[in-house]
C-alpha cells in the first residue's frame, strides 16, 4: 500500500518542474517533516507530469502574515528512489 504523501503543484511557466529544486508556498506542507520524502507532480493549463519523488529540504514562514494563515514556504530537492 503506497501511504506516501503527494502534492500537485500548478506551474504555468514550467520553470518549477525542469529544475532539481522547487519551492512551494501552501498551508498543506505543515504536516510533512523536514527530510521526508514526497510525490509531486506540476499541472499546467494543458499537461500534467508525472509522479516524481522530492525531499523537503526545508520550510519556514516568509513573514508574519503567512505565519498567522499556516502557510509554509517549502523547498524541495528531487531524489531517485529505487523500488524493490
């Protein structure tokens, strides 16, 4: 049973989805500890990625305001993970 937890991510530009890098700003990153490992895919206006795997590297408030809304800033690296 696959219990990892996953993130869509709208990126019309496309310039989150080529790096090794991205960083993503929502209230829904707070429950995911710092060096787990999650799925993320990019939607666009006409395409979607798919799955791949990233570690949050870090997160943190940007200022006062986003801390009273729970909105986190996150910054996430892409991994391999290799299945058995």
């Amino acid at each position: 049973m696959d219990t990892m937890k996953k993130l869509t991510v709208g990126d019309m530009s496309g310039c989150n989805r080529s790096g090794k890098r991205c960083t993503v700003v929502r209230n829904s990153i707070g429950d995911i500890a710092v060096g787990e490992v999650v799925k993320i895919r990019f939607k666009g206006e006409f395409d979607v990625t798919p799955w791949r795997y990233y570690k949050l590297e870090e997160k943190h408030f940007r200022d006062k305001s986003d801390e009273q809304r729970g909105r986190y800033t996150g910054t996430f690296a892409r991994v391999e993970v290799v299945r058995r």
